[in-house]
C-alpha cells in the first residue's frame, strides 16, 4: 500500500466543509464556555454559601464524568425530558457545558488570587460589586488565568472529534468516511492529525502573543 494524497484532494469540497463546522463549533462552543464560567464563578464569588455548593456540585459532575457520557446524555437522553436536538445543536450545547465546568474553576481561582486588601480599598471608595469586577478583579486575573484559559481552548477543540459520534457533520466524521469509503484510512486521519496539531499551534501562538502585550500593558501602566 501507497500514501496516495489525491485520494483526499479529490474530496477537498467536503473535507473543508467538515472543517468549517469543526471550527465552528469549537469557536461558538468556546465562547459559550468561557461567558457562562465566568457568570458562574461570579455566582459562586459572590451568590453565598447555598449558591456556591448547588454551583460547586454541578462542576464536580461536569469535570468528573468523561465528555462521551455527556454527549450522549444531552443527545440521546434528551427526548426523555422533552428537549429533541439536532447533532449540531446538542454537539455545541455539550460544549459549551462540559467547557463551563472548567472554565469556571480556571476563573474562581483567578478571583481567589487577587488580593483582599484591594477588594477592600474598592469598597472603602465606594465602587459597587460590579465596578470591583469589572475594574479591579478582571484587570488582575486576566495576566494568571490567560495561560490555563488556552490550555482549555486546546482542549475544547480537541473534544470536538468525540462530536462525529452523534453523527455532527465536521471533520473527524467527514474523513473518516472518506477513510472508509476510498479505503484510504491513514491518509484520512493523518490529514486528521495534521489539521488539529495546526490549529493547536495556531492557538498556542495567539496565546503567546496575547500573554506578552498584556505584560507589556501592565509594566507601561505599573
């Protein structure tokens, strides 16, 4: 047997349609993730005791059972409770789900290490909980919770293969029918692995990129 390329340029049209919903779904579902982890770590900051247990065993749940599970769970365990959804929709409601849990956490920490004392000095001017937020709180953690915030978007963009599983159209299910059809199953997950490691590189880049005009902001405004 021969590495033949032309068996997956023959089949580029739906090789990059099925790329298109992978990042798709990973963009959307990430962004989900991040917005509603953030509002939970807010909830748990600042909702009391009851809030932050009913929110804490959520996420233990959500980070203690394996994505598969989860997916399968809101696709196929959905019509039991009235909520029928598409492959597309449930894939990026599992996402953005399963993402929350960690990206919650990844932001509670970022809260719990900026020190009390300027929470304190926020208050004793007169800020409101939401000007501390937004002017005390985001400003510090931002530099502490970048690095594990990318970490988690790897992730994420990592899981959107176990989405070819409830049959979503992107590109892990898009090549591997071509593998089976064509009976080109190396070339068709090496395209696979090729694609996921530059987006992986792209996105370690960015946060780089990103991790260094925010020191350089900080230093300039120190």
């Amino acid at each position: 047997m021969t590495f033949d390329i032309n068996v997956l340029i023959g089949q580029w049209p739906a090789i990059v349609s099925g790329a298109g919903v992978t990042i798709m779904i990973w963009i959307l579902g990430t962004i989900a993730a991040a917005v509603i982890g953030f509002l939970m770590a807010v909830a748990r900051q600042y909702g009391g005791m009851v809030v932050d247990k009913m929110l804490g065993a959520i996420v233990a749940v959500l980070r203690g059972t394996p994505f598969l599970i989860q997916i399968f769970l809101v696709y196929y365990g959905g019509p039991f409770v009235g909520l029928e959804l598409d492959p597309l929709p449930a894939g990026l409601i599992g996402i953005s789900i399963y993402g929350a849990a960690y990206f919650s956490e990844i932001f509670r920490s970022g809260f719990q290490a900026v020190p009390k004392g300027h929470i304190e000095a926020g208050e004793c001017v007169g800020l409101t909980r939401g000007q501390i937020i937004r002017r005390i709180l985001l400003p510090e953690m931002t530099m502490l919770v970048l690095p594990p915030s990318v970490n988690m978007v790897v992730i994420l963009m990592k899981e959107t293969a176990v989405l070819s599983i409830i049959t979503v159209p992107e590109l892990t299910a898009t090549l591997s029918a071509i593998g089976s059809q064509q009976y080109a199953f190396v070339e068709a997950l090496s395209a696979l692995a090729l694609f996921y490691w530059g987006l992986v590189e792209v996105t370690g880049w960015l946060g780089n990129l990103a991790e260094t005009k925010l020191s350089r902001f900080r230093f300039f405004n120190a």
